[in-house]
C-alpha cells in the first residue's frame, strides 16, 4: 500500500506539472487582464501540434523543435491579445465567448490541416527508463517534473527580481496604481499573454512525445488547469503552482479508493466543495473586478 | 399485393433496362454512415476503407447484376460525428434525398441506436458493421441487422478462453463508452471464478494511465484486460512495459495488427492476447485475398472494421440480387433475413433479431512481431498466422 | 416617523478602519448634508445604510425597526433609496423605463404572476408621474432615448429623477453635484427643493461642492476619519475650527 | 398589432404550412423539426445569458437531465408524453435551480468555470449510470407521443409532419414563454440585473432570488428541448449532452443576437442550414462558426437579429426618430 501510495504521487506530480504549465499561463493572463482564456486548452494542442511538425520537418531536435513552437505560439498568443481580447477589455462576458469560437475555430483547422488521427512524436526519452525500487518510470516522464518545476522557479525569480516582472505583478494588482507610476500596462498585458500562450505550447511538447499529439490533447489540461487555479485562488501564481498540484495528486492517489469513472465529477465536486468553504480559494485573496 | 407490386417493380425495371439501351450500366448510390470528424473518427477510417475497398471491387469486375441489368456502385458518404442528432440526419437524407436502397456503417451504439428507427420508418435496410452495443439489435426492428459480433457474443468467446487461462484476480482498464463499459461489465459476468481486481474507467482525451497501473500492481493481478482502441491502447501497453508490471495482457482486435506493432515494438507486445473478428494473416483463402487486396490498395494490414465493413457491403449487394430489385427496400430485408452469404470474416447468416454470429477469434503476439491464433481451437495455428 | 438611528457603526476594510463607531441621530424630515475630507468614510456609511455592504459592528433604526445589516433590497422595500457616487443607470433602457422601473414592484411571486397576467395598471398609472418628474428636470425629450446617449450630467438627474420616483422615505444622495454643470446643477437644486416640499422626507446628501450643499442642506454633518466630527446649521459648521483643520490638516 | 407582429405572424404561417409546401422534400421537414428541437434549449439560455446576463457553459447538462428523466418515465414507468415532459421540466428546472445557488456564491469568471464543471458531472453521470440511464451506449426505444384521438380520428406522431407540428408547437411555446417573461415586470427586473446588478438591488430586486429563478426556467426549457430531442431521436444518448454541445448552445444563441426575441431561432436556422449551403467538410465548417462567433462578439454583439434590425431600419426609417429636439 505505502508504495501504491508512493507511485501514486509521482504519478501525480508528473500529471500535476502539466496542468501547472497551463494553470501558470492562464493566472498570468488573468492577472493582467482580467480575463480567463478558455482557449487556452487549444494553444496547448497547437503546441503539440507545431512541436510534432518543426521536429519532423526541420530540425530533429527536441529542443529546438519545443522552442520553435513556443516562439509560434507565443507569437499567436500576441495576436489574439491585440485582435481580440483587447478589443474585448472590459467586457467579459464577450471575452469568453470569443474564448469559445477560438476553440472550436482552433481545434477544427488542426484537424483540417494535420486529419484527426493521432500523431506519434517518437523521442529518446521517452524510452530511457530509470529504476525505483520496484517502480520504473521513464525519463520522459520524470524529465516533465524536473523541467516544471525549472519553469516554475524560473518565472518566480522572474517576477521577483527584474524590473519587466516587477511591472508584471504591479499591473496584476492594480492596474490604474500601474498606469499611473509610468509601467507600460499595454505592453506588459501582451506580453504575459504571449508568455502565457508560449507555457502551453511547452506543456504540449513535453507531453505530446510521452503520450500522443492529437486534435484534443488541451481539452483535459485545459479544463483541469482552469481548476487547479480556481482551487489556488485566482490571480495568484503560487496558487497555481499549488493548485495544480494538489489536483494532479489528489486525482491519482483517489483512484486507490474510488470509483474511476466517476473520476472528474469526484474532483470537481472537491473543488466546489472547498471554494464553497473558501471562496478566495486556498492561497488566494478575493480579486477585485470580478463583480 | 405483393405480386402487383413485384410485377409493377419488373415491368419498371425492364422498361428502364429497354429504354437506356446505350447505358450498359447504372449506378446504384448506397447509403454510409461512418464517423469521419470527432471522437471515432480513427475507426471510422478503417470503416471506410472496407467500403471502398468493396465497392472498387465490384466496380472494377463491371458491376452487379440485377434483373439482367448490370450495376455499378455509388457510395454516399455522410460524417456522423458520433453524435446521435447528426447520425438521424444523415439517415433522413440518405432515405429521402438520395433515396438509397440500403444504409450501412456507423461505430457508436448511440448513434445507431438514433439511426435504426429512421431505417425502420421508410422501411430502408440498416446493416451495422461496427457497433457492439447489444440492445441494438433488441429493439424488434426488422430493418436492423448487424454483421459485426456484439459486445456479447466477443465476451462470450473471450471469457471461453480465459475460464481455461484460470488468471485471478483479472483488472480491467476501459474506455468510458459503449463498447469499454459493456466489455467489463460482460466479462465480469461470464467470469465468476475470476477474483476482482482492479477496474480502471478513462474518457476521450485521457492518456495517462500511470494511476491505473499503480493500481493494477497494487492489486496484484495476474491479467489487464485493455478495452479500448488502437491509440489509448498503444500508450496503455507502453506505460505498462515501462512501469515493469508483469501481467498478461488481453486486448481488443484494434491491437492485434501491424499498423499497432508500428506503435509499439514486438518486444513490449509479445505474449499479449486479444480477441479478433478477423485475423488477417490465417491461411484462409478468403482471408488471404481480403489482406492481400487490403494491403496493395491502403499500403497497410488489414483491419476487422474494415473487413467487417467490406462484408457488409458484399452482403448488402448480395441481397440485391437475391431480392432482384435495386430500390425496394423491403425486398431486400426480407432477402436480407434470408441470406447466407460466406464473407471474409465468415458465414453471414441473420437470426432473427437481424443478428450475425461471426467467428470470434484469439490470437497471441510472437516474439518476432508475428502473431498466432490460440482460438477457436479449430482454428489454432502458429506464429505468423495471426 | 422620519427617524433614522445609527448606533456606532463601524466597518473595516483589511487593514483601512473606515467606519469608526459612527452614532448619528437623524429626526424629522429634511436635507441632511454629509461632507468630510476624502476617506472620511461617508461613502461607507451610506453602504451599510443602504445595504450594500453589512457593517462589522453597531446597529440602525429605523422609524423604530432595527435594519442593522439588511440587504440592500429589503432597504429597498422599506423605503430607503440611493444613488451612486459613480452614477449608475440602465444603460439600454429608456429615460421613462429608467424611471418607471424604480417605481416597480419587485416582489418575486408577484411578479411571476403578473407574467400571467400582464397587467399593467401599475406601470400606467406611474407614467404620468414619470413624465411630470422627467418635464421638472427637462428630459422630457429624451423620454424615448436609451440613457446610454445622454451626458453624463443628465444621467445624473435621470438617476435622481429615477431615486425619487421609487417614493422613499429615506434619500441618500451620493455627490449628485459632482460632474454636472452649473445650469444643469440649477436645475438639479430645484428639483430636489420641488420634491422635498411636496413630500417631506429625510434626506442625507454626500457633496463636495460646499456652495451646492451648504445652500440645500438644514443640517450639516461633517465625518473625518470614519469619525463624526462636527454637527450643525450650515453657519455653525462653516466656522468650525474642527472642521477647517480637518479639511486642511 | 404592429408591423413586427405581423412580420412574426407572417413568418409562423409559412414555417406551419411547411408539411404542405415542403411536401415532396421531407429532409427539409427534418432539419426544421432539428432546428425547432435546438431552438427549445436556446430559447433557455437565451433568457439566462441573453436576458438576464448569467453566461451557462452546461446547458445541455440540464437538457440531459430532462431527457432522462422522461426517457424513464415513458419506457420504464410507461407515462405518456404529456405528464414526461412536465415532469422533465420540473426535474431540470429543479435541479437546476438548486445548482444555480451553488453556482451564483461564484462571480464573473468563476460563476462560467463553475457551471462548466456542473456540466461535465452531469455528463459523467449520464454515462456512467448504467442501471437508469442504460449508460454509454444509449437509452435506446423511447417511443415517440402516443397518438391523439378525436373519435375515430387518430392522429399519429410518427409520421414526420406531424411530429413537426408537436416540434414546431413546442418551440412556439417556448418563444411565446420567453415573450411574456422578457415583456413582463420580471421580465424588467432581470434586464436591470443584466446591465447593472448593485443598482437593480439598490432598486429593491432580490437580485439573487431572480436570478435563481430565471436559471430555472431557463434549465427547464433545457428540459424540455431535451424531452424533445430524445422522442424524436427515439434515443438518449450522452454524447447528445456533452461539454461541446453546451458550447454550440452558446454558439446558437450568441450568432443569432443575445437577448433578442428572435435570436435563438435565426441561431438555430443558421446552425443547421449553413453546413448544407456551404458543403464543406465539418472541421471547416466549424472554423467557420468559430470565426463567426469571434467576429459578432467584435463587431456584432446583438448577432443576427441585431444586424437584420439594423437592415430593416435602414429599409423602413423609423417615423420618431431617436434624435432629441434642439
């Protein structure tokens, strides 16, 4: 049983990174914007998507291909921002209904262009495999959560220490304080929507090649980072680290004790559960502007 | 009535065959319903592909003849989405626009389920050739018949094997949908010494399975079954062979093809089981002219679906000309019921719920990629059979 | 009637105290002004008396009933309207449908009945007031015209017009001079003088512009800090040393 | 009456009198008895999103709950189709009233995530309850209305036309529910809530109680729509309820023109009939309808309807005019 539990929780952080990676971008663009981009799901697969297509055309390197699909994602998250969720500011229930015809826009041009079979992303890493105990896991694999949680450190140290960061948590906490002390709100809004755009391409490379890139790989993600979030308060960026986290991990170590099929609907009556009891969420406090 | 009807039908047909002298043929549109988009798209493929493949066929050798007249065939496609609405308004179009003599295809149970009254209303002959769900084929309609075995009549060859494997406790990791939810609660059923292990539910989109394999060596079982398709399949059986379970393998016919050994690599897949309609390598004739046929036209093995999909049709035409009529739909269910038509995946003969029984076959991955059939003993042969 | 009781009131946000144990005894019909320096916590105090938000501590009355905490639709029912600071209207409705509305009944079974029964003797009989108070501000004109195109010193007079129309008891006008120009603002004064005379009746009156409020109000209340600090005429305050270091200190 | 009123009278002569005109083309008759069954539930949301402002991303969750509650009804416990569909809608009504209190301690963008979420649980449950809802594979033999019978007359619903009358009937219902609660005080109070919530509460509106309600009376003509798509259908699928489906619900209503009377069926008409203009492929198709979605919230925010007002006032100037004298 102790080790079910142990290879449980692995399991879950690996799972629990990847929703962190989406859970990441989605606060980032929240925090700016006010807005949660439920399209946020389809950068992830156009991510994968692109990763797949640069590493199998161009380059065979699984790096230069994950970077590459960053930069185009980051590049299409920009335009979005600046083409329609911009223009949206203010209004949100427009915004997320335009978040809405960008998935399906999204999801049904890749399965126009690239059909809506599966594609096999074949990486060495995947394959190498490392021995604990009587658990095997494959580098992939664990390679997911050491690279997250890089990421994860990275963008604290980012927000924390320079001065483009700084600009950023000011802009998340008041926006007019921000405006008026001179930081360039415009331009820190689209770029954290670039950034946040370019998480989910990264969550779609590192994912794609351990299991498979195909038309809905965000669909979960997306929904599970909108969770994990929700359930670490929103806006706050350690709450989605957090956040995102604790759901991964509850999710698998609960498959020792409950039905699966019942799965989500368990993990999401949690969630409701528990904002019922905290409506700010585990980490977060009570956002303005959501009235 | 019937005879007025049949003389009025012939005299038609001979004023047509009369008339259009110069034509040597006419072509007949037959009726698809496959998922081409969403969530079955991928079978959906390997549906098609059976069709087409039948169709060249028959076109290629001239055509059908019917009342002395030859016909060539016309596939009328629609995209169902797997999605009931869509799949019901497919149907109405192919009876009432295109006024096909006969539908066939579909994948999932609840979109055939939406399909199968429609058939019934304009007395159109509805032939499945994927979708298990048994309840299907219980609804008392005449114009239903399924060539493909449901979910039942696998189970029940499957679970003939595995009572003599005696594996206990056996777990089980299903996709949430018709055919995995019905797999594991049939073979549950029909396995009663088996102990309970583990039983692992996943939906679309799902691919990581490492908390049902945690689950499975928690359980300490002896066997998984996987019921589920080619892709979740393939990641499945990867993560088990990494994650080092050591458990039989049991799995549905989408793995136990060479396109699935692509996937993977023979050394993951070795020993695993799985139960198959149609295994495309026996040394059947008719199973050697379908594969080889197959393979030169798709470039790869052949599929069940799509052997199933290409007896479909094979059965469909043949019932055309047992009926000698190319548009009555009632004549040709009623040739329907009657047939007994010999096809790639077996004897095709509807009960009378509108039922086939093909064979149900297990075959067993070799070592060096190939696979060998274990099922029915009657049929047992070795390694490169499969 | 016309009695409005506060009982140390007070209300913090996080760390900011902006209600500190305000009492306030307010009697008899009237314009009661409320003025005090920015933060001073009249803002505040017109939330927890309208409901908007529940205070942390102390009690209202009023005409004798406790209200203490009631949301603010229940206020609402009992005769106690407001307008905002930021001037809030129905944008998409017109200026008679923004009127009309405050004089609807909002009772929940009644109004699902009336679904039934479409009747529509209230409304009609609300309308020749609506277009009397609408003539009285001059947006007669503009009856027909959604709010969302008029300036927004009519939106002012449109929400005065509209508090006014839902018959209260209880005014609490949230700096209604703020953003209006001064031939507006006449018309701004007279209308609220026309309506207290016809029906007396408290109300308290948040403003800035000293001119507008001093020459309105009977009474002035001065708050500074979440405090009350002076009460009196408007003479009275005017020379209050308090109240000068208030606003300068 | 009006010249609207007769243009709607008008418009309902011609969709009644389809079974006689579009007689020789009964797949016309379908994909109308398709729009009316899509119709119903929008009609729904319409009043909830387009009416009363509360963005619902699990519509067809609530629809589902209607279809299964009637499928059991009518083949498990052998009703008629009448009491089934007023118990469906008093069963999704309910059900999601009661939901709609949980959802509304949420605001904004939580309030959307939360109602997703009640989507997907209903979804897993329609799926996974095998012993009530026949699980996955579907609730198969929900048998169409029995038929009426007047005398000797018997009037089936089998027959495709007169199945649309039952659709076409239904769908009026629902149009002419949401003309007299939008034409009403409630109707009044909830587009208060809609444009400014503090002042409608300032204004004495139990902003949360109308709320409550209205989500009821929109789920329960989720309820309804569903009722009618599964006796139409002859089966109660789950893929008929899923995530994405409740998405094509906002999809419907937001082309056709929130908080528009006619929006939801001009949604509804364009939603089934431009895949039969256009004959593309469906992911095309579905951009397409992404795009557009994106486009109206940009450019369009009252959709269709608002852009046909715009051309029929373009048409037929208004005698008063909106301009104030000088």
């Amino acid at each position: 049983m102790t080790q079910a539990l142990l290879e449980q929780v692995i399991n879950g952080l690996m799972m629990g990174s990847v929703y962190v990676l989406v859970a990441l971008g989605l606060v980032l663009i929240y925090g700016v914007m006010h807005v949660v981009n439920f399209a946020h799901g389809v950068l992830f697969t156009l991510g994968g998507y692109l990763g797949h297509f640069f590493f199998t055309q161009w380059w065979d390197s699984f790096w230069m291909a994950t970077l590459l699909s960053m930069l185009s994602v980051g590049l299409v998250g920009y335009a979005l921002e600046r083409g329609v969720f911009h223009p949206l500011h203010g209004n949100l229930r427009n915004q997320v209904i335009a978040s809405l015809g960008l998935i399906l826009a999204f999801e049904n041009a890749v399965i126009a262009l690239w059909g809506p079979n599966a594609l096999q992303w074949k990486v060495a890493t995947t394959e190498q495999l490392v021995s604990v105990g009587e658990l095997r896991f494959s580098v992939h694999h664990l390679g997911i959560i050491v690279l997250t949680m890089a990421m994860i450190t990275a963008l604290g140290l980012f927000l924390k220490h320079t001065r483009f960061g700084t600009a950023i948590r000011a802009t998340s906490q008041n926006q007019e304080a921000a405006l008026v002390v001179g930081i360039p709100v415009r331009r820190v809004q689209w770029s954290a929507f670039a950034l946040g755009s370019a998480l989910a391409a990264l969550g779609g490379c590192l994912v794609g090649p351990l299991f498979l890139v195909f038309p809905q790989m965000g669909d979960v993600p997306l929904v599970k980072g909108l969770a994990g979030i929700l359930l670490g308060g929103m806006g706050s960026v350690p709450g989605a680290v957090v956040g995102g986290l604790i759901l991964g991990v509850t999710e698998s170590v609960s498959t020792l004790f409950l039905p699966t099929d019942y799965r989500d609907a368990i993990a999401f009556m949690v969630m409701v559960g528990i904002l019922l009891l905290r409506p700010q969420g585990l980490w977060g406090q009570r956002v303005r502007g959501e009235d | 009535m019937t005879s007025i009807t049949s003389l009025f039908a012939a005299s038609a047909l001979a004023l047509c065959a009369w008339l259009p002298a110069a034509h040597a043929q006419t072509k007949v549109q037959i009726g698809i319903v496959t998922a081409l988009t969403g969530p079955m798209a991928a079978p959906g493929v390997f549906q098609m592909n059976g069709f087409k493949l039948a169709a060249e066929e028959i076109n290629a050798a001239g055509g059908f003849t019917v009342g002395g007249r030859k016909y060539s065939i016309d596939l009328k496609v629609y995209d169902t989405r797997a999605n009931p609405s869509e799949g019901a308004t497919a149907m109405q179009r192919l009876a009432t626009v295109d006024k096909v003599p006969v539908v066939l295809g579909e994948l999932s149970s609840g979109v055939a389920a939406a399909i199968a009254p429609i058939a019934q209303d304009f007395a159109l002959p509805f032939i499945l050739t994927v979708p298990t769900g048994p309840n299907l084929t219980e609804q008392n309609n005449p114009f239903l018949f399924r060539v493909n075995a449901n979910n039942h009549q696998l189970n029940v060859a499957l679970a003939d094997f595995l009572t003599k494997q005696a594996w206990s406790p056996i777990s089980f990791i299903a996709w949430n949908n018709d055919a995995g939810r019905g797999g594991v609660s049939g073979i549950k059923e029909l396995l009663p010494a088996a102990k309970d292990g583990y039983v692992g539910y996943f939906n679309v989109g799902e691919v990581d399975f490492s908390s049902h394999i945690a689950n499975v060596r928690n359980s300490k079982s002896q066997a998984v079954m996987l019921f589920m398709d080619e892709e979740p399949g393939s990641l499945a059986i990867k993560q088990i062979r990494d994650a080092g379970l050591k458990v039989h393998l049991v799995g549905t016919l989408a793995m136990g093809s060479d396109r699935f050994l692509k996937r993977l690599d023979a050394q993951k897949l070795e020993g695993m089981l799985q139960y198959n309609a149609f295994p495309p390598n026996a040394d059947v004739p008719r199973i050697k002219k379908f594969s080889q046929l197959y393979k030169a036209k798709f470039g790869e093995e052949a599929h069940g679906f799509s052997a199933q999909s290409y007896d479909g049709l094979m059965v469909a035409v043949a019932a055309m000309q047992a009926a000698g009529t190319v548009s009555d739909g009632k004549a040709i269910r009623d040739a329907l019921a009657k047939i007994n038509h010999t096809g790639v995946i077996g004897t095709i003969k509807f009960d009378a719920k509108g039922q086939a029984n093909p064979q149900v076959y297990v075959t067993q991955w070799c070592a060096n990629g190939s696979r060998r059939i274990l099922y029915p003993d009657a049929a047992k042969a070795g390694c490169g059979a499969g | 009637m016309n009695h409005l009781r506060i009982q140390s009131l007070g209300k913090r946000y996080g760390g900011v105290v902006a209600l500190d144990g305000v009492s306030l005894d307010i009697e008899g019909a009237g314009i009661y002004g409320l003025i005090g320096p920015n933060g001073a916590g009249k803002t505040t105090l017109f939330d927890c008396l309208a409901g908007t938000t529940e205070p942390d501590q102390g009690r209202v009355w009023l005409n004798g009933q406790e209200v203490t905490a009631w949301p603010a639709h229940r206020m609402a029912h009992l005769g106690v309207a407001r307008t905002f600071q930021e001037c809030r209207i129905l944008p998409e409705e017109t200026c008679l449908d923004n009127v009309l509305f405050a004089a609807q009944p909002q009772g929940l079974l009644a109004n699902l009945a009336q679904i039934w029964t479409r009747r529509a003797g209230h409304r009609l009989a609300a309308l020749d007031e609506a277009m009397r108070l609408l003539h009285l501000v001059r947006l007669q004109d503009h009856a027909h015209v959604p709010a969302a195109e008029l300036s927004f010193g009519q939106r002012r007079l449109l929400e005065i017009v509209s508090t006014f129309m839902a018959q209260p008891d209880v005014l609490l006008l949230d700096e209604p001079a703020s953003g209006v120009n001064p031939s507006l603002l006449q018309v701004l004064g007279d209308f609220v003088k026309t309506m207290m005379a016809e029906r007396p009746r408290i109300m308290l009156l948040v403003e800035h512009n000293m001119a507008f409020v001093m020459d309105m109000a009977q009474d002035i209340i001065v708050m500074h800090q979440g405090q009350l600090l002076e009460r009196g005429s408007p003479a009275q305050v005017q020379a209050s040393a308090k109240v000068v270091e208030a606003y300068l200190g | 009456m009006g010249l609207k009123g007769l243009a709607c009278l008008l418009v309902l002569l011609v969709l009644a009198s389809a079974p006689w005109w579009a007689a020789q083309q009964p797949f016309l008759l379908h994909m109308l008895v398709t729009a009316c069954v899509l119709v119903v539930p929008a009609v729904g949301l319409n009043l909830m999103l387009g009416h009363g402002g509360l963005v619902s991303l699990g519509h067809m969750g609530f629809a589902g709950i209607g279809a299964y509650v009637a499928a059991v009804l009518m083949v498990d416990a052998r009703w008629s189709f009448a009491p089934s569909v007023l118990a469906a809608m008093l069963a999704a009504g309910a059900a999601g009233g009661l939901i709609s209190l949980l959802c509304f301690r949420f605001r904004g963008h939580f309030f959307m995530i939360v109602t997703l979420a009640f989507g997907l649980m209903l979804h897993a449950v329609m799926n996974n309850w095998d012993s009530v809802t026949r699980g996955a594979a579907g609730f198969a033999g929900i048998p169409r209305p029995s038929p009426l019978r007047w005398g000797d007359q018997v009037w089936s619903f089998g027959p495709l036309p007169n199945f649309y009358a039952l659709a076409l009937g239904m769908a009026v219902l629902a149009f002419a529910l949401q003309y007299l609660v939008v034409h009403s005080n409630f109707g009044r109070s909830l587009a208060a809530i809609r444009q400014d919530e503090r002042l409608a509460r300032s204004r004495g509106v139990n902003t949360l109680l109308y709320k409550t309600t209205v989500f009821a009376m929109g789920t329960a003509l989720a309820g309804m729509g569903g009722v009618l798509q599964v006796s139409f259908l002859r089966v109660a699928a789950p893929a008929s309820f899923t995530m994405l489906e409740s998405i094509n619900m906002v999809l419907i209503v937001i082309i056709g023109g929130a908080g528009s009377l006619v929006g939801p069926a001009l949604g509804a008409l364009l939603y089934v009939g431009l895949p039969e203009m256009l004959r593309l492929s469906n992911e095309w198709r579905l951009v397409i309808f992404g795009v557009m979605l994106v486009l109206i919230t940009l450019f369009a925010p009252k959709g269709l309807a608002g852009l046909c007002a715009r051309a029929w006032q373009w048409l037929i100037p208004r005698k008063t005019t909106a301009v104030a004298k000088p």
